[in-house]
C-alpha cells in the first residue's frame, strides 16, 4: 500500500495525461476509485482537481448523466479543467 501510494505521489504533475496516471496507480488500491483518488493527491498537490460532484457539474454543463466514477469520465474532467485553466490564464472566461 505505502508503495503504490508513493508511486503515485511521484507521478504527479500538470498535464492531464499525467494526472490520469497518478489516478490510475492510486486506483490499484482496495476501496480507492478515480475520485477518492483525485482527493489522495489533491491533498498532496493543489494542481489536481478534485472530481467532487459539483465539480464535475460544473465541467459538463449541469449533465447529471456524466456522473460516472470510472477513469474514462476521470480522464474528460481532467481534459475540460484543463481547458479551462487556459482559458482563465489566458483572460478568456
């Protein structure tokens, strides 16, 4: 556990992708789904955005249907938040 928590520790960074591959090795732990784990390294990392419900309502437009917690919608969220980090810094929100 100690181990693939500090993998995942490791493979933090700021482009989605890599996000997503941090997620993914914290998932490998019992219990610990794509949310949980955007939590896990949010809490070690204020670059990861925490895929909380009213979050992702927010990203997808108040679609209740995109409320899904597998690594695929994970992914998406990761990708629009990332779009939207470029629109804010670039002053186009």
């Amino acid at each position: 556990m100690k181990g693939v928590t500090q993998k995942g520790f490791s493979e933090i960074e700021t482009t989605p992708e890599a996000m997503a591959t941090a997620i993914k090795t914290l998932s490998e732990l019992k219990g610990v789904g794509p949310a949980t784990a955007t939590m896990i390294l949010q809490a070690k990392s204020d670059d990861i955005p925490f895929m909380s419900d009213e979050a992702m309502l927010q990203t997808f437009g108040g679609d209740k249907s995109k409320l899904k917690y597998d690594l695929k919608t994970c992914q998406a969220f990761l990708n629009q938040i990332d779009d939207i980090v470029k629109l804010l810094s670039k002053g186009n929100f």
